[in-house]
C-alpha cells in the first residue's frame, strides 16, 4: 500500500524571504522574533526543518543532527519497489564519506579530493563542478584517505572545507568562488611535523562557519576557528590543548587552557614537540536549545600516553566534549570520556542532542557514542554526566563510575605505564568511528552501526623518536598489524565483526541488532516511513523495519559503501541517496584485513533511488588489483629492514603487510618493484607526487627505499599463487586464503 505524497511545501528561497516577519506574523514573543533575526534566516529555516522536509539544509539535516527525515510516502509497506533512479560518476575514484544536502531540488555533492557537484536532484543532470584543485602531494599529510564529508549551506552560498586547509565559499547558484581562507594559522604551522588537513563538514551557527581540522597522527595541535560567513574574515579561534609554554594564543580558549587543562599534562612530554593533538576532525554541533557549540575532540599525539605525557596527568581536552559560546568561543564546560588516552580513542564522533525522559522528567541531553565502546548521556546545557553503558564488548575499561562517568581503567590496558603488550577491543579504529548514526522519534531508538577491530599495542623501544613523513605514534609498527602465525591470524579474522544497533539510550541496551562478518559499513538514515537505510562495505544497500531490523530491500551497488545516506523530495516525488565509494583508513592500512567478504574494488558515484526508477548500473571490475609474476630473487638480508621501513612509511597507505585492500594501489603487484631505478624514481624522488604518491628522500637513504623493494618482492612471492587462485572463482573468494592462511 503506498502512502499519498507528502504536500508540496514552500520553497526555501520563499522561506527566506520571509524572515524575521515570520516570526511576528505567527504571534511569536519578540524575543524570539529577536532570536530568529541573530539566527539569520538560513538558521531559522534549518531550526525548522520539518516544515520544508523536502530539503536537506545541513549536515544532519537539523541542528540536533539526528538524522531523521520525516517523508514518508517510501515506506515498510513499498520499499521493496525502492529502483534505481539516477547516478552520476564522480572523477575522483577513491573513498566517498560525504553526506549531500538539497536546497529547492537541487543536490549539492563533495566529493574525494574536495571537489564540488551541483545536480538537479530529481535527474542527476550536472548544473556546475567546482575543483580547489588541491595538489596531490598533500595526501601523504592525512592519516586516512582524502576524503571529504561534507559541505554547508547559508543564504545562497555553498561551504567546504579542502585536504589543504582551506575554507571556501561558492555562489550556490553558479559555483563562483566567493571567498576563500586559510584554516590554518601560521603560530599553528611552526615546528617540525605540523600537518594538517580539512577533511570534515563545515557548520554554520548564527553566520559563523565552524571548521576543525586532522593531523594528530603527523604532530597536529587541534582547534576549531569561526569565519564570518558572509566575507570569510575570522571571528574566533578554539585550541583544544594547551601550548608548550602555558602563553596565551589570543584566542578565545586561552584562559581555560592556561587555568585549567595546562597543570593535565607534563611540561616536559613529548606533546610539547607534538603538538598533543586533540584534532576536531569531524562531530561540531550548534544546539539552538543551549545556544551553545560542542566541540568533539580527537586523540593525543603521539598516541603513546607515557612519551606523550610522562604517564602524568588527564590530558586535557583530548577526548572530550567542550562546550562554548557561539558568538565568541568562550569556554562554558567540558566532559572527557577517555582520559589519559593511549588508544587512539577520540570522542570526534558525531554528537547527537535529544529530549529524554529520564528519571520522569524530560531532559534536554547529549547522547554520544565514541571510539571507546560507551555510550554517553549527557546534559546538553551543563555537561553532567547522566548515564552511560558499553554498546559493545570492550575490555579496557571495567565500567564508568556511576557518578562522574570517568572510566574504571583494567590495568592490563594501561600498556604505556606497564611496558606490557595490549590486544585491544576496540581498537583505534574504535568500536564506532565516522559513520552517521541516526535517532527515529517515532520508535525512540538511536541506530548506530558499530564495529569490534582489535588491534596490537606496544611501545616503541627506546622511548620517542619520531619519523618525518610518517605516522608519529610512539608505538611499534611492526607489532600493529595481522598476527604472526596461521592460527593466531584466523583467531584474530574471527574477532573482526560489525553491527547495526538499535539502541534505547534511556534502557541503554539494544532493541534489535543485526551482526555482520567484518564490520566497518556506512553511516544511516532513519525516516518517516518507518525504515532505517544502511549502505554495507561489501557493495550492499539495505533498508530496515525500524522497530525489528527485518531486511525489506537490497541492492547491489558494486563497491564498498562507507558514506550515510540522506532523503529528499522534488515535485512530491521521495528519493534516497548516497555517496558509494570504499576507502578510508579501514581499507587503506588495514589492507588484506579489510576483504573479510572477498574483493570490493572502489567505483565512486552517488547513486538515487525513488519507486518509479528506470537506471541500472554497469557491470564493473570487481576482481581487485590483478597479481603480476614478481621477479624470484630478493636480498634476504634486506627483509627485515625492509619490513621495517614499509610499516614506518608505507602500511597507512598500501596495507599491512604488503596487501593491499582494493583501492590504492598493491604494492606486490608493481612494475616498479622489477627496477631500483625505478623503484627509486617513484617512492625516492616523487615521480608520481601528482597522483598523491609524495616523495621520500628526505625521509630514506637510497638503501632504506630498496629494502623497501626487497620486502615487497619477498611480499609478492609468497602471496602469489593463492591471489591467483582466489581470482579463479571470485563469487567464492574466502576470507583465510586473501590473508595467507591455508584453510
């Protein structure tokens, strides 16, 4: 039975026009009439976003960023008529996380490399393309891909944030530049190893474009920095940890940081040559409710607690919620979910507000499900810890203390203090990560895809010594990746899994999951139609009841999906869309690990479905980076140096162990491996910087780049036979064989 369409509504443009007239013509109080009008009339659209549901004005389409959409006319009952619509190809043929928003039928897109695409939402066809040009060689500066998750909206213009650190604004009619900024200031930039990169969803509060940054792997110090959204001119700047000499940054955090977070950390660690890190890599949230901006803060740098820190101190704000105030970026309050980090733990993941009955009154809260495996509520205006509860299995922490929330530490995984190697659940890929989740007010659930990837810590020996052009984390790489003997590895190949809960933040316990082999699958939409949408690394778009998890629909959409999807209409016409695109940290570094279903070979597009589609796909490769007979003979006595140099410098990019994971390219399988020439001319001089390969001679003799290449050819050797035998039957290519394992 289908629904009738949703009532065509009032177009933004006329929304807009209205402005603060609205709220006087409707009775309002003045005050709020005042509000609306500091608010502009972009905010006050996006505040009330249920009365143009046709639209999505923001990253998670309102202010609470629950990701809801409240059409309904594809729903439980017809969604398995769901077809393809339209796609489009995108030119940037690596991992797509970016969520698209809609303003008046069209469709805004980023994409890989922070490329910009205007579509007409209800064909596809392509109204205008905006590339930042962004150089190729700065792909070395990010730890995980160089994607792009987002843009922003606001009175006509389209914002972005670029991998080079750039903010800028187009004409959202043309694709014109309007403005552009640098995010990065220079007292930021000072120093050795200082690398940032842009790649999260600006937001947009009372005409402030917010923007944070990554780079805490590479020496980073985090901030977040307000920009005037009409003229670009920076209002206000946040550091989320201290700097070396406890001196002011004329900033707004200065008092904060010098008062309160500088006595968390020891003066002489090696953050103070780090940076300490705390990147704002992606969760920024405007709660309209408070007034108030949440600032979700990442990991430390190094990782590695006791270099970080001497093992002293809670280290703030790393891993933490802070609130401040939009218009000047004043400190108003914090919660840290992870001190003392050591695990790569951030609390960047995205933040969520709602209104909860808890203990019989209604709360206005947080709720915040970060890398460490708890799930967090919290009060939205004061940041008091409410209730918390792990919404997976984790084994680094007892529980939380009931009062504070601060966690009860097992002192097995304290491993920088013991000096103990630590099999970690979760690990730093983190039992949740970027991937959208979503809150349904009809059901009260929140569906959170959740994953378990352990992961292998230890200290890196001889205390600190940081590598340039590389991963600095003070943990030793070579114990980091897949276990050493047949039976350890497919222990570790059974602990790999992944889930879509649905959660009831108030019992703290799921409602319904669905387990799956592998984890690391997309982001979610919940909607009116009483469905939850997911897009699966292994190419698969699904749709779920939202009150049992039955599966109602499936399509294949050839390649891993890892984005979240979004819903609009034009013309009284619903559509689903998502960006389809694998990448990322996961498939990048993890490598061979990351096939746990069998090859997913990267095609990037978005892809839109409505009832009534007519579009099919190509068929594509889906046999992954083909092997090539590699030479027989290597150095022996090069190997292990070699080994050494490929996890220091290579492995975040090409794979664990020299095995790729279906996007970038596998190593193993390189003509550049037959020559040391050439091998050299390519990861020594930068021959193929362009393309995103940087060059490493500042960073590697020519012998190192060779035991490179020895390691590799070793690599290729082993590998060989059974990456052709797999290719033999690809709809049966096994999990154990793609790593090496005999079954």
């Amino acid at each position: 039975m289908s629904r009738p369409a949703p009532a065509k509504k009032t177009s933004l443009l006329g929304f807009l026009a209205a402005g603060t007239f609205l709220a006087a013509t409707l009775g309002q109080p003045v005050g709020i009439a005042r509000a609306a009008d500091e608010q502009g009339a972009t905010g006050e659209a996006i505040i009330h976003a249920d009365d143009h549901p046709e639209n999505w004005l923001t990253y998670g389409r309102t202010y609470s960023e629950q990701r809801y959409s409240p059409l309904d006319q594809i729903n439980r009952d017809n969604v398995g008529n769901l077809k393809l619509a339209w796609y489009y190809d995108f030119d940037s043929n690596r991992g797509q996380e970016g969520t698209p928003l809609i303003v008046d039928g069209v469709l805004y897109a980023s994409t890989n490399w922070s490329k910009v695409k205007a579509l007409k939402a209800d064909t596809g066809e392509l109204l205008w393309a905006y590339d930042p040009k962004v150089p190729g060689n700065v792909a070395v500066r990010g730890c995980c891909d160089t994607v792009n998750r987002g843009i922003a909206y606001w009175n006509g213009k389209i914002y972005f944030g670029t991998f080079d650190g750039r903010l800028i604004a187009l004409d959202a009619k043309t694709g014109k530049l309007v403005w552009s900024v640098n995010t990065i200031p220079k007292e930021a930039a000072l120093g050795k190893q200082r690398s940032y990169t842009v790649d999260g969803a600006p937001r947009i509060a009372k005409g402030r474009v917010l923007i944070g940054n990554g780079g805490a792997e590479f020496g980073a110090r985090g901030f977040i920095s307000a920009f005037d959204a009409e003229t670009g001119k920076l209002d206000w700047r946040f550091f989320t940890v201290p700097n070396a000499k406890n001196e002011p940054d004329h900033a707004a955090s200065d008092s904060v940081l010098m008062t309160k977070a500088y006595k968390t950390w020891s003066p002489t660690g090696a953050w103070t040559r780090q940076g300490g890190g705390g990147t704002v890599w992606d969760s920024l949230v405007y709660d309209p409710v408070t007034d108030l901006v949440y600032i979700a803060v990442g990991n430390g740098s190094p990782w590695n607690y006791k270099y970080r820190s001497n093992g002293i101190g809670d280290n703030l704000f790393l891993g933490s919620i802070v609130a401040v105030k939009p218009e000047t970026g004043e400190y108003v309050w914090h919660f840290q979910a992870t001190p003392m980090d050591q695990w790569d733990y951030t609390s960047v993941q995205q933040i969520m507000t709602l209104d909860l009955p808890i203990n019989g009154e209604t709360r206005h809260v947080i709720v915040h499900a970060p890398k460490n495996g708890f799930f967090y509520v919290i009060d939205a205006k004061t940041g008091e810890f409410i209730q918390g509860k792990n919404y997976v299995y984790e084994n680094w922490a007892y529980g939380l203390d009931p009062k504070t929330g601060r966690p009860i530490y097992n002192p097995e995984a304290l491993y920088t203090l013991n000096g103990k190697e630590w099999y970690g659940i979760p690990g730093p890929l983190g039992a949740h990560n970027f991937m959208a989740m979503a809150y349904s007010p009809k059901t009260h659930l929140v569906y959170l895809p959740a994953h378990q990837i352990p992961f292998g810590y230890k200290n890196q020996s001889g205390g600190f010594k940081p590598h340039a052009d590389s991963w600095n984390l003070g943990l030793d790489m070579t114990k980091t990746g897949l276990p050493d003997t047949p039976e350890a590895r497919t222990a570790y190949m059974k602990d790999l899994k992944g889930w879509l809960l649905a959660w009831d933040p108030v019992k703290l316990q799921a409602s319904w999951s669905i387990e799956r082999e592998g984890g690391w699958d997309g982001g979610v939409l919940a909607t009116g139609g009483d469905l939850v949408f997911q897009g699966l690394a292994n190419g698969e778009f699904h749709a779920y009841d939202d009150t049992n998890g039955k599966d109602l629909f499936k399509y294949n959409l050839q390649s891993g999906i890892i984005a979240p999807p979004v819903s609009y209409s034009v013309n009284g016409k619903q559509y689903v869309a998502i960006e389809v695109g694998w990448g990322g940290i996961y498939p990048i570094s993890m490598g061979g690990m990351s096939r746990t279903g069998g090859w997913t070979v990267n095609h990037s597009y978005i892809a839109v479905f409505s009832l009534d589609g007519k579009a099919k796909l190509p068929t594509w490769n889906s046999m992954g980076f083909l092997p090539v007979k590699p030479p027989a003979e290597f150095d022996e006595k090069a190997v292990d140096a070699g080994y050494f140099q490929y996890q220091t410098y290579c492995q975040t990019c090409h794979g664990d162990n020299a095995e790729g994971g279906g996007m970038l390219p596998d190593l193993r399988w390189s003509g550049a491996i037959r020559h040391k020439d050439a091998f050299y001319n390519v990861v020594g001089r930068g021959a193929l910087t362009a393309y995103g390969m940087d060059r490493f001679d500042t960073s590697m003799n020519p012998e190192e780049v060779d035991s490179i290449r020895q390691y590799l050819i070793k690599r290729a050797n082993e590998t060989y036979d059974r990456e052709v035998e797999a290719r033999k039957n690809p709809g049966n290519m096994p999990t154990v064989p793609a790593l090496g394992i005999t079954p």
